[in-house]
C-alpha cells in the first residue's frame, strides 16, 4: 500500500500535469464549467457501469476521470479567484467532521448506522437547509430521486411502521391504476402509474433493495436473452417478425434457462 506521502505526491503530480495543459493545450484551456458538466455527467454514468460489473480495473480508471473533473474545475475557479482544490478538500473536510459527531465529538450512535442517517439529516437542516429533501437534486433521474426521497424522509421518521404496510399500498395503487385504464384518461392513468411506481420503489427500499441496481440487473439480462433470441432465429434463416409469439416465447422460455 502506498504512503501517504506517495498519495499526496499523485494528487500532486495531477495537478501540476493539469496546470501544464491549462496554458499549452488548445482544447483545456477553453473549457468552462458549463462546457465541462454534460462531460461530467457522462463520466459518472461510465463510473456507473464499471461498479455494476464489478471491473475494479475499469472502477480504477473511471474515479480517475472523476477526479480530473474535480481538479479541472479547481483550476478554473482559481484562475478567477474564486477557490481552488485546497478549498474544496478544506471544505468537505469541516463538513465530515461536522456532520460525525459521533466520529468527532461525543455524541452516542449506539453503533446504529440509522441513528448516523438520522443525525446527518438533522444537522442538514441546521446548516440553512428550510427542508428535509432540500439536498435532493432536481435534475437526478426519476428512480435515484424517488428512492433518495424515501431515505431522506424516513431519516426523519417518516415511514411504514412495517415493512408489510407497503403491500396495502402498492394494491391500493394497482387497484387506483386499473380503475383509471377503464375510464381511459391518459392524465390519469400517467399520475397512477407514477404513483404505483412510487410504491414499489418505496418497497424495494424498505427490503434492502436499490431499485436502480435491481432494474439495471434485469436490464441486462433482459438484453442478454433477447439477444440469444436474435441469434438463434439467425442461425435458422428466419427474420423475427416472421416467428408466432408462441415461437418466438418457446426461444426465450430456452434463454431464460441458459442466461441467469
């Protein structure tokens, strides 16, 4: 493992390299904040997928696209005086040290991580948050910020008393849904549909489960048995259209026992 005067010299090193391609190169040195964020989106969507395949060579080098855009965007603001990366790492610092007061002050967790989630919150809101979900990004995707409304609400106390209570609600949703169908008013059955989606994110939260993670796991192997479907009709000289569904689902039922 390297030490720590061997991490601080690496950090040091990104940089001075970063420094360097501010003033030589054409293309860095006109960047922006804003020419930068989709980029920086991107990027994170790429750290993503290599954590949901479990690459750590991949995870490796997607942190450290991240960690460029944390020090590009370091460099920019202190070309204007605003901060810079000593900034940044002073004041994430102070506010890890605050928000642990377990870590860092006297307070007793009782080695409960939701009492930790609960205090965290808490401390947010002193900190001039006027809301408990003030933190929750508007421009997360609907899932992630569904899901993160949930923690942070439930931070707070406000939750199911029971896991089980979460089933009532997701049939009262379906129930709601269904009767919106019958009437056949598109507003509607768009608002059920969010609702029932709510619920069921609600669900997997309250069992331990990132949606997120569960749908992209079904995602894939979705993708991968379609494509098992693909290739074998290929192999036959057949177009898929040309297949009855009850040919085309006795391929996949033949999928779903070879693809886990």
């Amino acid at each position: 493992m390297n030490s720590r005067e061997e991490k601080l010299q690496a950090i040091g090193r990104l940089m001075d390299t970063m420094d360097e391609l501010r003033v030589k190169c054409p293309w860095d040195r006109e960047q922006t904040f804003e020419s930068l964020r989709n980029l920086t989106i991107e990027e994170t969507y790429e750290l993503a997928e290599a954590i949901s395949d479990r690459n750590a060579v991949q995870i490796r080098s997607e942190l450290g696209d991240l960690l460029l855009h944390i020090v590009f965007y370091s460099k920019i603001a202190s070309e204007s005086g605003e901060f810079d990366i000593k900034d940044v790492a002073e004041t994430i610092v102070s506010k890890l040290v605050y928000r642990h007061p377990h870590v860092f002050g006297d307070t007793d967790v009782k080695n409960d991580p939701g009492l930790v989630k609960k205090n965290w919150e808490e401390l947010k809101i002193r900190e001039g948050n006027s809301s408990v979900l003030g933190g929750v990004p508007e421009a997360l995707p609907a899932m992630i910020k569904a899901n993160r409304i949930q923690e942070k609400v439930r931070a707070v106390g406000f939750d199911w008393e029971q896991n089980e209570q979460i089933w009532d609600k997701i049939n009262e949703e379906l129930g709601e849904l269904k009767a919106e169908i019958t009437g056949m008013n598109p507003e509607e059955i768009e608002n059920e549909f969010g609702d029932l989606f709510f619920s069921v994110i609600n669900a997997a939260r309250l069992y331990g489960i990132d949606p997120e993670t569960a749908l992209e796991k079904t995602n894939r192997k979705f993708i991968k048995r379609f494509r098992y479907l693909e290739q074998k009709t290929l192999k036959k000289g057949i177009l898929l259209k040309e297949l009855s569904f009850g040919q085309m689902n006795e391929i996949w039922e033949e999928a779903k026992r070879q693809i886990e």
